[in-house]
C-alpha cells in the first residue's frame, strides 16, 4: 500500500504544493529523508520563482506528478550534516538548483556536466532513488547530497542570489560554452526577464558588448541606464531589425513563449550561433536555409553542471552580480503566478521561505 506524503520519510515537512493542472497552489504536508553520511540538510530561507515552474504545476510541457512542490532555485542556512560531509558545516550558507542527483559514472558526470547525465534526478517532479517523489523549495526544508549543493559567499544577498541557481548558471554556461565571453564578441540577448537581465550582466561582466532585444520599446532604458547594454532593438519594428541584420557573433535566446526565429538568425554575421535556453511549450518553426547560407546554428543549452555553477556563483559574488527581485510572502505565490505568466514582474519573484511560510 502507497504511504502517504507525511509518512514516506521520518522528518516532517511542510511547504505549498500543487494538486492538480490548475496549477493552484496550497498548503501541503510531507516529509524528508533522514540526514544520510554525505547528506546536508538545510533550513529553507528564500525560494525564486522560475518560468518552468509555471509550465509545470500546469502540465503544460506533460509529464507532471502531482501532488507537486515547485521550487528549483534557493537557498538556506544548514542545520545538520552528514558523518561523511567534507565541504560543508552547520550554519553555512547553502543554495541548491535543479538537480539533487545522477549517476555519477557516464560520460557526461566524468566531465562534471551531471546536467545532461541521463539518470540525473531533478529536484523536483522527478523520482528519487528511493522510489520517493523529490520535491522542491517551496517547502521549509531540503536534504541534499553534499554533491548537489553549492556555497553561497558572504558578500551575496541570500535573497538575490537564490534566482542564480537556475537562471544565473542558465546563461552563464552558453556565454562560456560558445565562446560569448571574450572580449570584444558582440552578443545579443533576447528577451529582458528573468533570465534575460541576468544574461546581460553576465556578458557585460565578461567584457563583451550586448544588444538587447525585446518586443516591449519600454524596456530600453532599463536595458540601457540600469543594466548596462550597449544597444536595444525593438523586435517587432521592422526597419531597426533591418538595420542591424548581419552585426552580431551571438544570441542567447531566454523566451519561453512562442516566437519567430528567422528576424533573429538574420541579426548573426556568419558562423554565428542562436542558443535558445528559453523553453516554450510548443515547438518553434526552424528555417533552414539562412542557416546554410550563413553556417549559422542553433543551438540549445540546458543549466550546467555542479562544478561550473559554483564557479558562476563565484564570478557572481567576485562582480557583484544578483538578480533583480521582486520578495514576496509564500501566501502570495498565486498572485504571483499569475503575475509571471504575464510577464509582470521585475525580473524574479523570489519566495520569503524563512519568514513567511507557516505549518498550519
């Protein structure tokens, strides 16, 4: 017979889950592993809101388990650790993102891109090794093999840097990986949200120059004045998009709704590359032959592995750089849902965990 939530581990939890594709979210008992030898638990203290949290308490890329608890990017303070535990110690500050496991033996784990690895376990709606459901940050507290957390330095805001763990290392990884990092590239960054202003920073930290492109003609001086952009372009005005056809070596692409993807294979010079790390939920139409004419690609780049993301929440910390928040009370989740799938909002909701999530 199937346990409960509340009795398939020894340690009480409680956070806000979602039953069913409504994707409202309510209050919602369960429980957690026991502190295993290379386990860390933490206290939860802020959770950010990702977009693939809103496809996925609706079901809308399928697949969804419910009862779920969302919640793929916090952070917290460790209460407990394991007897096996080498990099952390209790009151630590600690973030995990979207994986808690994988194999550890396939190529992609040997060359620290547990990511791609084809056993690795996400944090939440996945299935544990013990057969249980994993389940989010949405909750007041996590266990973690050491493995998959990550330190969080003194000199980030908690709160700021929870939205690093998902989009942070998102458009980290492509601006190394394709080679978007060297001074002097020119790159342009698609869409000014959540993982957008955060692609920004990061490309400028890195020394390259960055055009943002944005339907939305209101965003430009925040592009510009507050982010630090070089240039914006309006998507949708034609003779702008014309004028800027052939200047850039890259994209990255953060949109999650539906969107043409020719305008944006025209803005590459040749051997240019699209990276798309925006995940809409019906799939986009790809032309091909300004591909050929060009020897363009696309491409896609999903988080990065766990080595990579400590080095991008160092790079973050050693240039200042956090997300723009939004801090909310966790009563407030569905508002802010709502609020996200209309693109209300600057730039990341992030969760008030420790404060404002009460047992009931």
């Amino acid at each position: 017979m199937t346990k409960s939530p509340e009795k398939e581990h020894p340690v009480k939890a409680f956070g806000w889950a979602a039953r069913d594709q409504s994707g409202h979210l309510s209050p919602f008992k369960f429980s957690r592993r026991a502190t295993g030898d290379k386990d860390v638990t933490f206290k939860v203290l802020y959770c950010g809101i990702c977009h693939s949290d809103l496809h996925s308490i609706k079901n809308e890329w399928g697949g969804t388990k419910y009862p779920l608890v969302p919640g793929h990017e916090f952070v917290g303070e460790v209460t407990e650790v394991g007897s096996k535990v080498q990099k952390f110690k209790v009151g630590d500050k600690v973030g995990v993102g979207c994986l808690v496991g994988s194999c550890h033996s396939c190529d992609d784990c040997a060359r620290d891109l547990e990511n791609y690895c084809l056993e690795a376990v996400g944090t939440y709606n996945s299935t544990y090794y013990d057969g249980t459901p994993t389940h989010g940050g949405y909750s007041n507290i996590m266990v973690v093999n050491e493995h998959f957390v990550v330190h969080i330095p003194n000199d980030l805001p908690l709160d700021a840097a929870a939205p690093l763990l998902c989009a942070g290392i998102t458009t980290y990884s492509p601006l190394k990986y394709f080679g978007f990092d060297k001074p002097g590239m020119h790159i342009g960054v698609v869409g000014l949200g959540g993982l957008g202003h955060v692609a920004v920073k990061f490309a400028k930290a890195f020394g390259v120059k960055v055009t943002v492109i944005s339907t939305s003609p209101n965003k430009k001086s925040e592009a510009l004045e507050h982010l630090g952009a070089d240039s914006f372009l309006v998507s949708r005005d034609q003779d702008q998009m014309q004028a800027a056809v052939g200047t850039l070596d890259g994209i990255i692409d953060t949109v999650s709704a539906v969107h043409p993807l020719l305008p944006l294979i025209s803005l590459l010079k040749s051997h240019g590359k699209l990276v798309m790390v925006g995940a809409p939920d019906r799939p986009l139409e790809l032309p091909v032959m300004p591909l050929l004419l060009g020897r363009k690609l696309v491409a896609g780049s999903g988080i990065g592995g766990m080595k990579e993301t400590q080095e991008m929440v160092d790079f973050a910390a050693k240039h200042k750089i956090a997300a723009d928040i939004e801090v909310i009370p966790m009563d407030y989740v569905n508002t802010a849902m709502e609020r996200l799938a209309k693109a209300d909002v600057r730039y990341r909701f992030v969760i008030d965990v420790g404060n404002t999530l009460k047992a009931e």
